[in-house]
C-alpha cells in the first residue's frame, strides 16, 4: 500500500490515479505531517509518496525524520522544480529517491519501483548477515560442547567461519560492482550521449532524460558504497592507513561527522587477518556512531609500540549504560558490540569497551602481533 501525501487535490488525485493505473494499492491522500504519522501508527503503509511543502507545521522532510526506524518505510519525496534549495535538501534527506514536478508516470513508475528494491536489498542484506551469522556462531558452540573442547577450538572455528564470511563478502562486493554498479555507469554514458543529441526544441524530453540519468547516477554511487562496505578494495591493495583513511573520508561525507585520523606510521604490513579485522572494528564502531551516539566528533588512533598494536575509536555523543543496554527481544538484540569482541579475540587480541550516560564511548582493540 502507498501512502500519498499531497496537498494541491488535482496532483493528489492525479497521483492515485497513475498509482492505481501502474498496479498499486493506493491510501490517502493526505495533506500534513501529523496525518502521515497519525495513518502510519495506525496502519503502516509499504512506500510513502510524500510532497516536501505540506500544510501545518511540519514539512515533509520533518515528516519523514519522525517516521519510526523500524521497520524502515521508504520515502519518495516530490518537489517543485522551481524550487532548487527544496529540491537540495529532499535530495539529502532522501535516500529512497525523489521526483521533481512535473513528471511522466514512467518516472513515477520508476522511481516507486527503485525505492522497493533498495529498501528490499537492504532488509536481505542485514538479515542474510545477521542470520549466517548467529547461525554458524551456534553451529560452532555446539560443535565445541559436543566435543567437550576448550576455549582454543572455539576460537579456531571462529576465525575459519569469519573467514568464510569475509570470502562470501569479497564474492558479493564483486558480483555488485560488475552487474550492477558497472552496467548503470554504462547506462548513464550512453544516455547523457543521447540527451546530447537531442535538439534544443525538445527541452522537455531531454529535463526528462536528465532526471533519469541523475536517478541512475545516485543509484550507482549508493551500490558502489554497499561494494566497499563489503570489501574495502583499498585495504588489500595499499594497507591498513589507506582503507581507515578511506573509511573516514566517506563517513564523514555521509554523516557530516568529522573523523580525527591519526595513524601512527606502521614501517611494514600487517598480517592480512589482523588489518582486515581491525578495520572491521571500525566499520562496526562507526555504524554505532551513526546509529546511536549523535556525535560532534570522532577520533580514530592507531598506535604500534614493539608486538602492540593498539586501534581507539572515540566519540563524544550520548554514550551508554554498559550493564543495562536497553533490553530488546532476542531476535532484536544487537550484535556488533559481541561480533567486534569475538573478531578480536579470534585474531588473539582483546576488545575494550569505556562508556557512560552522557559521556561517550570509546572502543579499544589491541592486538598483539606474533601472539
Ligand atoms: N558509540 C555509541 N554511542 C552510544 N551508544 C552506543 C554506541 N555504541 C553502542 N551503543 C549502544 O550499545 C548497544 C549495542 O550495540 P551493538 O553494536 O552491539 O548493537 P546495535 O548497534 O544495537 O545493533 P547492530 O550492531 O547489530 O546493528 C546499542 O544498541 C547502543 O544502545
Ligand atoms: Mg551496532
């Protein structure tokens, strides 16, 4: 069901109508921010086609924030074309894509359909990788009780199923970048090269083209990031500096957050399995960063004294309450605290967390080499 949220009646009308034609079920319309909140705590819709200028106080980008995070539902946000800052900020605010008025229904179509994909392909993501995940954990501490083994084995069975995750990963980041991130680039080329050819009398048609190719184009950056979140392809190539460096820059391009970098210089490569954990650690602190801290500023450091290598992620957002964590259902329960943990003792390091209400976090991995 489609949520259409729209205050000029014509549009709103004319919207449901090329919805209904294109094969969806259709709600609404309505016209204000507290009637979408209100439709959505009563019966959540799939997909919410929501105009930036609403009547009453909030607009449809203050909408959209104060939708519930879970489960997500996707926002496609319309806006006028005169409007550029609108336009600018529906873009930001938007990861689900938007549309600028006026538009034909294959747009519409389009940009619908491209907003049930992303938010599919995100939920098969995150469960396939909480699912394998939980699931060879049990598997391996089964196959330790079982055998009566000690904590060494466990540890054992650890690395190999991180490993096999990090080849399956490696597998997919590779299949993203040459099916789909590739094959867009091309798309977009050969469009831009046909909006080129055409003529100065069909205006219409060629804004037309080039809203599509902009759809086209932030699609292809949103699957090229997913591929580097699976694979950060600088790490293998040019070292552990380069990939935290990397990681940083498109955090804080995301996120806005600044990240203070400071990596001490290392003299030689280290051990595969020990850069790629580390620089998982970091991946998982700064998701929890951006899921939970509201920060201002982040530090990352990596120190090398002798064997020692020591990794600190530090934020000063709202921090936490290490003994009482919000308490959720088994299934909801994170795991990136307990993967992080079991990542670095597999590598044969250890994990610190320091954190209170109010005063950040700071994550502390340290390893030693040779260990
Ligand atoms: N940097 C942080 N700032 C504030 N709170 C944090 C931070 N890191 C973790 N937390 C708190 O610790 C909890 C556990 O984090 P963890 O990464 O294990 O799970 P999650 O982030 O909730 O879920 P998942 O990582 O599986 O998506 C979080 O839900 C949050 O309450
Ligand atoms: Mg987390």
């Amino acid at each position: 069901m489609i949520l259409v949220v729209e205050n000029e009646r014509l549009v709103a009308a004319d919207l449901k109508m090329q919805l209904e034609r294109l094969g969806y079920g259709v709600s609404g319309p309505v016209a204000t921010g507290e009637a979408v909140l209100a439709q959505v705590a009563a019966h959540a819709p799939d997909l919410i086609l929501m105009d930036v200028m609403l009547d009453g106080a909030m607009d449809g980008i203050a909408a959209a924030r104060a939708l519930p995070k879970h489960p997500v539902i996707p926002v496609v946000f319309l806006t006028a074309h005169s409007d550029r800052p609108t336009v600018q900020r529906a873009g930001e605010g938007a990861p689900y894509g938007y549309i600028i008025k006026p538009f034909t229904p294959a747009e519409l179509g389009i940009a619908v359909e491209m907003a049930f994909h992303r938010v599919a392909a995100e939920e098969q993501l995150r469960q396939a990788e909480a699912r394998s995940y939980e699931a060879q954990r049990l598997d391996a501490l089964a196959a330790v009780t079982a055998a009566g083994q000690d904590e060494e084995r466990l540890r054992a069975l650890t690395r190999n199923l991180m490993e096999e995750q990090e080849a399956e990963r490696g597998r997919l980041a590779l299949e993203l970048h040459d099916n789909v991130t590739q094959p867009l680039s091309a798309i977009a080329f050969r469009g831009e090269a046909q909006a080129r050819k055409l003529r100065a009398r069909d205006a219409p048609a060629k804004s037309e083209q080039r809203a599509l190719l902009q759809l086209i184009g932030e699609t292809a950056v949103v699957a090229e990031r997913i591929s580097r979140k699976l694979r950060p392809g600088v790490l293998d190539l040019l070292g552990l500096d380069a990939a935290l460096h990397e990681i940083s820059t498109e955090f804080t391009k995301r996120t806005g957050v600044p990240i203070k970098l400071d990596c001490a210089p290392l003299g030689e490569r280290l051990p595969a399995n020990i850069e790629l954990t580390l620089c998982r650690s970091v991946q998982e602190a700064l998701e929890n960063v951006e899921a939970h801290a509201h920060a201002q500023h982040v530090n990352l450091r990596l120190t090398k004294q002798g064997k020692n290598v020591e990794l600190a992620i530090g934020d000063d957002g709202v921090g936490f309450d290490q003994d009482h964590l919000p308490t959720k259902s088994e299934a909801a329960r994170g795991l990136g605290l307990f993967g992080m943990r079991e990542r670095v003792a597999a590598a044969g390091g250890a994990l610190s967390v320091k954190s209170a209400p109010g005063q950040g976090t700071t994550i502390c991995a340290r390893i030693l080499l040779g260990g």
